[in-house]
C-alpha cells in the first residue's frame, strides 16, 4: 500500500510539473475542460498553476451561458465582482431571486450546474387563493417574499411546472417539496400521493408522510379553546389501512417515505429523480 500511495503522489506531482512548464493561457484552456473542484484542487497544490486557475477565462466556463441574462433579471442586490471567480462564488452561496420574485436561483458549488427554487406564487395550490383555506403571508426565514399558510383543507393539491430548457443539460435532477411545519393535524394516519412527470408524462406515483417520524400529534387547533372536547379516537379508512400495515417492517411501509430536516429548520420530501438530456417542454 505504501508503494501505491508512493506511486500516485509521484503521478500528481509529474503532472503538475507538466502543467507548470505550458504558458498560462494553455493551462487556463486544459483547466477550463475539468471542474471548478478539480480546479480549486490544483490551485491549492501548485503555485504556477494558481494564476491560471484564477483566471476569469476558466471560472466562465463554469458559469452557466446565460448567466448574465439571470444576474440582470435579479432582484436580488448583486455586489460588482473583480473576477467570474468571485462571482461563481457568490451565486452558489447567494441564491437569486428571480421571476418578480416566484423563483431563486442558484449554482450548485462542485459542478456549477443550475438550481432552482419554486416559490409557493409560482405553484398551483388547490383553493389557493381561498382565504377560508389559505393564508398568503411572509416569513423572515423564508427566501420568498411570499409564503403560502394552510389554514384547513379538505384535500391538499399541489402542483408546479419547470420549462426543461432552463436547466443545465446533461444532468440529473432531483426535485423536492419543502415545507414548514406548525401545529399541524391531520396528516398522521394519511400518507400524500407525490409524482413527477416530463411534459404531461405522469412517472410512477409513490406515498410520503408530511409529519417526521415519531412527531406528536396536535389536537384540532379550532377546538382547542372548549375545556368540554374530548378527542375522538380517529380509525383511519380501510384504504389508507392498507398502506399502513401493523407490522412496520413489511416492503409496503418501507417504501413510504418521511420528511428530512433541512439544516435551515424546514423540512423536505424527495419527490423523484429526472435527467434533462434534451429540449423537453417541460417537467
């Protein structure tokens, strides 16, 4: 193993001596052709290298082609940088808030590729616009000036669409509902139906909880002020029985799927994987 590791630090080392001994411009054109890590990399390792990989002609070729089209749209304030580096930086870092405000938009730091978040404005929520159901309002933890706060509901319906051609090429995507919880009821027994689809092509439908596990269940909210209530004891419908089985370890239960706390305090449920690897319409 010693030999090996031997081997492979003299291979680094060759290369970056190889590096070296080019003129500057061909080292920033083989470096744009790796990955902003791969470049973080060598700059940390290699001094001649170092202003080559610094330079505004490698870290272009990381920021996505329309870039400028995205930094100008903001309404986010945007510090004028001294180099695409510094730029690079601060959008993976500093999301954007774009689309009169419906979206965020920011790079992911490794590879440079485009995320994006959907605000609740730019979903279709079933009687969203229902002030008996909804209540639009705004959060200081939140990236969105907007929110949307469910009130009560007889049924919960959420939809959203991403034009495909946005996003970076050739690259896998995962989508994610995230959500915060507050005195919520009714979503302890029912597991939520979720899918992604691309252009109207529906995927396979699986079920998560909205609740983490091992949460306690709140008490009706607009019956908690009559000393007199009693709870009810709640039997879930036969249907919902079936997709709740008694024994926790069966293929069925596993395959339905709990939130995940986010570092930030809200929580997130995957709803499913897709790749752009053309021009699709839409997801």
């Amino acid at each position: 193993m010693e030999n090996s590791n031997a081997n492979g630090e003299y291979e680094n080392e060759r290369i970056t001596t190889c590096l070296w001994m080019l003129p500057e411009d061909c080292i920033a054109k083989i470096l744009a052709f790796t990955s902003p890590l791969d470049v973080c990399r060598f700059s940390l390792v290699s001094k001649p290298v170092r202003p080559a990989a610094e330079s505004d002609f490698v870290w272009e070729k990381f920021l996505p082609s329309d870039y400028e089209s995205i930094v100008a749209g903001s309404m986010s304030p945007i510090p004028d940088f001294h180099s695409k580096k510094d730029l690079y930086v601060h959008l993976c870092h500093h999301p954007l808030l774009i689309d009169a405000g419906r979206k965020s938009f920011s790079l992911e730091k490794w590879t440079g590729k485009k995320c994006y978040f959907l605000g609740a404005r730019d979903l279709n929520i079933a009687w969203g616009d229902t002030p008996d159901y909804w209540k639009w309002t705004s959060l200081q933890e939140s990236r969105f000036p907007e929110v949307a706060e469910l009130i009560l509901v007889w049924w919960l319906e959420i939809w959203g669409t991403i034009r495909a051609g946005i996003l970076s090429p050739q690259t896998s995507y995962v989508a994610y509902l995230v959500y915060k919880l507050e005195d919520e009821f009714g979503f302890h027994y029912r597991p939520s139906e979720i899918s992604v689809g691309v252009s109207g092509v529906e995927f396979d439908k699986r079920f998560a909880f909205l609740v983490p596990d091992g949460r306690p269940q709140r008490r009706n909210r607009y019956v908690e002020s009559d000393d007199d209530y009693e709870e009810p004891v709640y039997t879930p419908p036969s249907d919902v029985v079936r997709c709740l089985p008694e024994d926790a370890s069966t293929p069925l239960q596993s395959d339905i799927q709990r939130p995940k706390l986010r570092d930030d305090g809200w929580f997130e449920i995957q709803l499913e994987m897709g790749a752009r690897e053309g021009n699709g319409m839409g997801i």
